[in-house]
C-alpha cells in the first residue's frame, strides 16, 4: 500500500511542476505578447507626435496639419476612419476639415443623400464634406457643447448613428473628443469602426485621449503660426504703403526767394493720416497745404492720397486757397464715411509780392511769430472741416485770409500730434510749450523752428510712445 501511495504523491508532484511550468510559460508568452503590444502602441504614439513636430520643421498647410491628425490617430487605436471638425471663424459652427476614408458618417444623413448613396458614394461624401455643425447637434455637437470624451458602443444615446447601424453606412462602435486649449475651442475629434469592426475599449480611450490633447495643442500652434506669418505678409505691405506715402510726401522744401520753408511728417504707425505738400499754383505762387485725417493707420493714409490727389487738382492756377478747399470739399464729401473727416489748411505764398493768404478748413490755427513784438499769436481764421457738410455751410464759413509777414516773420503750421503728444504721466505738450518753442528758435529761421519742436516734444515725451502722427511747417521771411 505504501509503495502505491508514495507513486500516487510522485505522480501528483510531477504532474503539479508540470501544470505550474505550463501555466508559467503560459503567462510568460501573455506578457511578451502584452509588451510587444504596448511596444507597438508607444511607437505608433511616437511616430504621431513625431509626424506633427516633423509638420512644424516647415511651413505647413492647415490640410496637411489635418491629414496628419485623423490619419495618425486611426493608425494609433486601430479604427477603420475618422474625422476631423473645426469650429470655423466665427466660433459659431464646426465645419468638416478632413475626413478619411472608410469612415463610417458621424452626423445624421438625410435620407434622400442615403438613397442617392447607394449607387453614388460620391454623393455621401460631398454631404460630409459641405455638412456644417452647430453646438448640440448630434453627438459630434454634443461633445463640442460639453467638452467631454466618450468611447460609444451602444447608440442609444446617438439615434442618429443607431438608424444607420444596419447599413452598409453604419458603425458599431466610435470614441470622439473635444479639442480644446486654454481657453480656447478647437473643435473635435473623433474615431469609427464599421459593422465588421471590434468595439473600441477603455484602453483604446485613454491612448485616444492622449491623441486629442497633442491634437488640440498641434492646432493651437498652427493657428499662432498662422497669425504670425499673417502679421509678417501686413507688415510687409504696411512697409510697401509707407514707402509709396513717402513719395507722396515731399522730400525736400521748394527754394523760393524771400522765403526759407521746413516741413517734416512723422508717423505713429508705418503709414500716416497727416498730410503736407508744396504745390506750384504759377509762376508767382507756391500752394502749401497741411491736412489731418481723422483716425490713423491705413484707412486714414488712403483718404489722405484721395485728398492729396483733389487737392492738386484743384490747385492749379487758382489763387484762391477758399475757393479750392471749397472744391475740396464737394469732391470728398460723397466718399468720406460718416465717422471720418480731414482738418486742413491750405495758403498761398506769392513769393513776389511777399504776400500769404491762407484758408482754414477746421485745422489747428497756425502760429504766426512777429520779430518785432517777439510774440506768437494764433492765426484763427474760421472754417470746418472738409467731409461733414455737402457744401451750404462750408462754403459760407470758409473764406481767405490774408496773414501780414515782415522780415524775419514766421508762420508755423502743425497737426494736433505735436500738441496732443502725452508724457509717461498722460501730460499733453500742449500749445503754451510749443509757442516756446516757437519764440526760442524762430530768430534761426524755419528750419531751426522744425528742429526746435520736435526736439522738444521727444524731450517732454520720454519713453512714452508716440500717439498720433506730427506734421510741421515753418516758413520765415527772409
């Protein structure tokens, strides 16, 4: 009896290492293959995010940056399609920025697009493609209203897809994510297997949503990329609208005898709404004119070149500055928005009779310095400004004004940048500091007087930026 038990214990003891070693290598092989996965995985991972770092190397096309998203995180969890929706401009809609092939519709289809379907896919996919979302619109709306992330097998919850389960045109099984960073909603995306497909597991959403936070964050980046290759293309034209103002501007003062004439245009921004110019009226009279248009940047700079355009124009061989701002006027009034208009002043210089007679259309009252009184007095002469009124009371109100100039006389016209400059404290330059100016530097003539000012307005200022365009012009009798 004891020899037989003894062989029963052997027995069982083999036959136990046996089951033992064979459950061993058993889980041994379960675990290789679970780590040859998760190797797969992490490498499938990382050639994502290494496709959208590669797509940044270069300029890349929202398209390409699109592709990359949907066709990665398919590879990623293994899903037949998926898509890609994007909240468009106006933060109101999702619109379909790229869906892959073989993926199963996310969106409920009309049944005239199914029918047409049947025996024309091309039909399905251009609804895809032109359907747009708004926020609660079926379960793609749904998940960009909540913001949530969902892994989906039964449809209960999504009717839509349920109708379609049994179709060609059906899914068994979809996970989806909002895109959002910061602050900021990017839009959604998400995943499908079709009738023969497995359903998607809580792992495949824990790595999808891993995929979605790199997406969302490869979107955010692209639109910053895009806005700053934006700001590079306007700078690039602001620079070319600068450079074609400067040639409208005058470069140098006109050499006229018994005069000495300064002028300097300093813009706030690459392009200005203040205006000088030097026109020859005849061989007697040169037109100087000076305009501020309300506003800055480019739209102001392109009522200005209007303005310029006019005003010469109507320059030519005509001595009356009233009678050619009044002309001015009617020409500009019908184009001029109603929140803009243009402050001027035009005068003539008759360089041979050493007479200057000067019409004002609503702009700062140029400063007139007598030598002999050593004094600065406002020139006021009424008038409004140009773009307000058709003409009735323009007309009425704008009227030639002869301003009298003896030897070493100086007449300064200026725009409202000079004394609206603000200091680091919000202080204005204001017109007390600028008559100094004027008196402590109109003895060395009119281009000493331009210096002067702009010296002292850049002293006063400080490190405070400039807030509006300067203009001056000096003009002293020699």
């Amino acid at each position: 009896m004891w020899p037989t038990l003894l062989l029963g214990l052997l027995v069982a003891s083999v036959g136990g290492w046996i089951l033992t070693a064979y459950l061993q290598t058993r889980r041994i092989r379960m675990l290789e293959r679970s780590h040859e996965e998760i190797q797969v995985e992490e490498t499938l991972v990382f050639d994502f995010l290494h496709g959208l770092g590669e797509a940044f190397r270069e300029t890349i096309r929202p398209q390409e940056l699109h592709r990359l998203i949907v066709e990665g995180a398919t590879r990623v969890v293994d899903a037949h399609g998926g898509a890609l929706y994007v909240t468009d401009r106006t933060g109101a809609k999702l619109t379909p920025a790229f869906i892959s092939k073989g993926c199963p519709p996310l969106v409920d289809i009309p049944p005239n697009i199914l029918q047409q379907a049947s025996a024309n896919p091309v039909a399905l996919e251009s609804y895809l493609r032109l359907h747009t979302i708004v926020a609660g619109e079926g379960l793609i709306g749904r998940i960009w209203q909540t913001g949530q992330s969902i892994c989906l097998n039964d449809f209960s919850e999504a009717p839509e897809l349920a109708k379609l389960r049994g179709s060609a045109f059906g899914s068994c099984s979809v996970i989806a994510a909002a895109l959002r960073y910061g602050n900021q909603d990017l839009g959604v995306l998400a995943l499908a297997n079709g009738p023969t497909g497995a359903a998607f597991s809580q792992g495949d959403l824990v790595v999808f949503k891993s995929i979605a936070e790199q997406s969302a964050f490869a979107l955010y980046n692209a639109i910053i990329y895009s806005m700053a290759n934006e700001k590079k293309r306007l700078d690039h034209d602001l620079e070319i609208a600068r450079d074609i103002q400067r040639i409208l501007l005058p470069s140098e003062a006109p050499a006229i005898n018994g005069f000495e004439i300064s002028g300097i245009n300093v813009p706030a921004r690459q392009v200005s709404g203040d205006y000088f110019d030097y026109i020859g009226v005849d061989e007697e009279r040169l037109g100087v004119a000076i305009a501020d248009v309300s506003g800055k940047g480019v739209p102001a700079s392109l009522i200005m070149a209007i303005c310029r355009s006019v005003l010469r124009a109507e320059a030519s061989r005509n001595s009356s500055p009233a009678d050619v701002l009044r002309k001015v006027n009617r020409q500009l009034y019908p184009d001029i928005k109603e929140d803009m208009f243009i402050s001027m002043a035009y005068l003539i210089l008759n360089h041979q009779r050493n007479a200057i007679i000067l019409a004002r259309a609503g702009h700062d009252a140029p400063l007139l310095y007598q030598r002999r009184s050593q004094t600065v007095t406002p020139i006021k002469s009424p008038g409004m400004v140009v773009g307000i009124d058709s003409g009735s009371v323009f007309d009425r109100l704008t009227v030639d004004f002869a301003v009298p100039l003896e030897r070493d006389d100086c007449l300064v016209l200026y725009t409202d940048g000079v004394t609206e400059a603000l200091n680091i404290e919000g202080d204005e330059f204001g017109l007390d500091r600028m008559m100094e100016s004027v008196r402590a530097s109109a003895n060395d003539g009119a281009q000493a007087i331009v210096k002067k000012i702009i010296q002292d307005v850049r002293d006063f200022t400080g490190s405070a930026p400039q807030n509006d365009d300067i203009t001056l012009i000096a003009m002293s009798k020699t």
